[in-house]
C-alpha cells in the first residue's frame, strides 16, 4: 500500500487509466466538459483543452454553485450582495512549486481523472516543462506532486493533451526557441511521475518558423488525432494536421490560417461567427496588435484555406491576454482584453451573433502593462467579476454594480509584486468559492492566492 503523496498520486493514476483503457477510453472527456465547449470542440482525447475557459464560463451565471445560501431566500440573497469588499492581506498565497525560475502561466487538465485539475506549466529560464498533480483540497496547500517531462528551451507554454491516443496524457510545449516539443507520457501510468520515463521529441513542421508563444491541441478535421492550433511572435498563425500515426512527427502538416498574427499575448478557440465551429481568438500585443478573431472556414475542403479576419474594437492598441463570456446574459458572447500599453480593460459587448458588431468599453485601471483576465464569480453574489493580473506585479478583481458595460466596476486588490502571467479561477480548496491560480515568474512561481469569500 502506497503511504506518501506521490505513492498514492500514482497509485490513484494507475487505476484512473486502467479504467479508461479497458472500459470507457474517453468518458473523462466528456465527464469534466460542459455541453457548450462539447459543441465548439468535438469529442476527443483533447476536447477539454481549455479547462480554464469552461470553469469560468460555467462559473457566471450559475449562482446556486456559488452561493449556496441563495435558494433560501432573496433575504439571503441581500447579505450575499452586503458582504465587505475582501482586502489584499485577505487572500492568502500559497506556493505549489518554488523550486527553480521562470514559470511562465499555468494550462489545466484532469489527467488522472480524478475529477481534480491537475497543471503543465513551461520554465522559461530553467528551459524545462513540468507537470503537477493536484494532490486535493486537504494537500492543496503544499507542494504538489511533480515531475519534469522534459527540456523545453525557453518555453512559453506548456499544454497537456493526450496527443498519440494511448491513454496517458502528453505534453505539448511552445518555445522561444522557435520548436514546438512533445513531450511523450508513459503509457505505464504507475511510472507518470517518474521523470526518466518521459520522452521528448520535436515536432518538424513547426520548426525554425518563428519564436512560438502558444498552442492548442484540438480536433480540428475530423481526422485521426487530434491537431494542434499554434501562434507566436511572428505573423504565423498555423494549424498542425495530425498524420494516422501521431507517433511520426515527421508527418505532421503545417496549414496557414493567417500572416496576420504577431506576438501573440492571448489565444483561444471559440464560436463567434454563429456556425457552431470554434473560431480562433486573438490578443496580439506587437506586429500587427490589437484583438481579432479568425473564422474558421471548415468543414471539408474549406478548412485548409486561410481564416477570414475580424478586428474586435480599434485595432493598432497592444492587447494581453483574451477572455469571452455572456457577461450580461443577453446570450451573445462579450470579449474582455486587458491592454499592455494603456490603463484600461476593453470590455467589447457582443451585439449579434456575426462576431462582427461590438460596442466598446474602456474600463480605466492605475496603470500600464496590463496583461493576464478571467472572469467568475468571485464575491458569491452571483454576478460575473473580473480578475486583471499585472505583468509588472500584482492582481486585482473587480465586481460591477449591475451593468457590466459600463465603467461603474469597483477595483479590490489581491497581492502586489512579481511578474504575473495569465490567471486562472478554480475552486482549489474545495470551499465553494473561486481561487486564483497563476504564476509568478520572479516569485513563489506556482502560486494560488485562496479567495477570502467562504459561503
Ligand atoms: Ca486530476
Ligand atoms: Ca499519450
Ligand atoms: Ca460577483
Ligand atoms: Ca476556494
């Protein structure tokens, strides 16, 4: 019987996988996935590529989730909406790796299938990307168990998707260094954690192409595996088409989707043209910035021409990171953009389902250099909040008075200092309200900050 932490982590990963071998190979994607991603991203071992995406979404408007003295009466509705603002001291950090530097920006998967998130996240200055398993709301607080899956350069991102089929989970890496790396899982699940057992591979098709920031595995033809979406700091915006075998590199084919990218700040998949296909997202902070979606042409023969592009508000402004959600429940997606150069958040409120027409407003904030967005819950009042996470340090979130496009958003700080990425917001305590994963490349780097607001 297993008696330490990464003993039972592997035990629990074991077990996990045997089941999805020999029973039901994919229902963990399906289990974790809410219908609305399902629809924009068809079933695959790499459909729940966008965890973040699809907590926050589900996150908003479901308030007996968040608050759940809210059925009881609108009485108690009332003290929900009067609880005092929280104050920075009042959200704890806590630190899940410190052991090295450059962490750079967290992507979420159940790996284990054990219904908790577990984490990739790329070293920048170490050169390597590793994996964590979340040990649970009661270890959640310590150090998680981890392990190295391999050498990455200076990487930017690290993303798990099961690439090759075999039921352990991979991970794929984008790096400065101008490769995009697998990172091959063992398929023996007992030897997950065991850093030897991991292999690393280059993928041909992507390298020497431009410096990558970002991909996103999905299934985007209907064809074998799944394939990978990539942008950079470069004017490529690419797909990778999964070959029969994943396993061969070397077969994978590049397919332009636009010249139009540059250094890419946020990227996502998501419907916006009103076909039910996932269109491509961006926050482009140089060459060519500003926010603009790309249509996904597909399906069929359509899906290899380039993507028609779309500006979202004044183009020419560097964007960050990128975040959509009915903010107002009007049922037609908003996009929220923190800005790099202005102090301001752009929150562009969709007004028809063409992706084409939105009206702007520019949330003022103290400062340049803002970067990392989600959107959830954060006050249990059953209205969406918004979390701006600051390159330069610090994070803030921020509750509306009723009317999400306008500028009446209230600001309340939750930490100061370091070099934040992009944030996160998942329940990691297990308390009922949303914490605040991120990373801090010259801090406590794996950080979550535990938010005050208990139910
Ligand atoms: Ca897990
Ligand atoms: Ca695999
Ligand atoms: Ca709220
Ligand atoms: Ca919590």
């Amino acid at each position: 019987m297993p008696t330490d932490v990464p003993q039972l982590m592997a035990s629990a990963l074991a077990d996990a996988q045997k089941v999805r071998r020999d029973v039901i190979p994919v229902m963990h994607s399906h289990r974790i996935l809410e219908p609305r991603k399902l629809v924009q991203s068809p079933p695959g071992p790499c459909s729940q590529s966008l965890p973040p995406q699809i907590r926050r979404r589900r996150s908003i408007p479901s308030v007996e989730f968040h608050c759940p003295l809210l059925p009881l009466a609108p009485f108690v509705l009332t003290l929900c909406v009067l609880l005092p603002a929280a104050n920075a001291q009042d959200w704890q950090k806590h630190s899940i790796d410190n052991r090295g530097r450059g962490a750079d920006g967290v992507r979420l998967l159940d790996v284990n299938a054990d219904g908790l998130f577990d984490i990739a996240c790329g070293w920048e200055e170490a050169g390597e990307t590793r994996a964590y398993l979340n040990p649970g709301p009661a270890l959640v607080r310590t150090p998680w168990p981890s392990v190295t899956v391999g050498k990455s350069g200076p990487v930017e991102d690290a993303v798990f998707c099961d690439l090759d089929g075999d039921g352990a989970f991979d991970v794929i890496s984008a790096s400065e260094d101008q490769r995009i790396r697998v990172h091959w899982a063992p398929a023996d699940a007992s030897r997950w954690l065991d850093a030897t057992s991991w292999t690393t591979e280059i993928l041909p098709a992507a390298t020497g192409l431009q410096n990558w920031m970002f991909t996103i595995p999905t299934q985007l033809d209907g064809h074998h595996g799944p394939d990978l979406v990539a942008a950079g700091k470069g004017p490529e915006v690419v797909w990778f088409e999964a070959p029969a075998d994943p396993r061969n590199l070397a077969a994978w084919k590049r397919h332009l989707i636009s010249s139009r990218g540059g250094w890419t700040m946020g990227m996502m998949l998501t419907e916006l043209s009103g076909d039910d296909l996932p269109d491509l997202l961006l926050g482009i902070r140089r060459t060519n910035p500003g926010v603009r979606w790309f249509r996904n042409p597909g399906p069929g023969a359509d899906l290899y021409l380039p993507w028609p592009e779309t500006g979202v508000g004044v183009q020419g402004q560097a964007a960050g990171f990128v975040e959509v959600a009915d903010l107002d429940g009007d049922g037609l997606t908003d996009v929220v953009v923190p800005m790099m150069e202005q102090r301001t958040l752009q929150i562009f409120r969709g007004l028809d389902r063409t992706g084409r027409r939105w009206q702007t407003t520019n949330l003022p904030l103290p400062t340049e250099r803002n970067k990392g967005i989600a959107i959830g819950d954060i006050n249990l009042d059953g209205q969406a909040d918004l979390i701006v996470a600051h390159e330069l340090g610090g994070a803030a979130w921020f509750s509306h008075s009723g009317n999400p496009h306008s500028t009446e958003w209230m600001r309340h700080p939750i930490g100061s200092g370091g070099k934040l990425d992009d944030v996160t917001l998942l329940d990691l305590d297990a308390d009922g309200d949303l914490d605040v994963l991120t990373t801090d490349e010259r801090g406590q780097q794996v950080i979550w900050f535990e938010n005050p607001h208990q139910p």
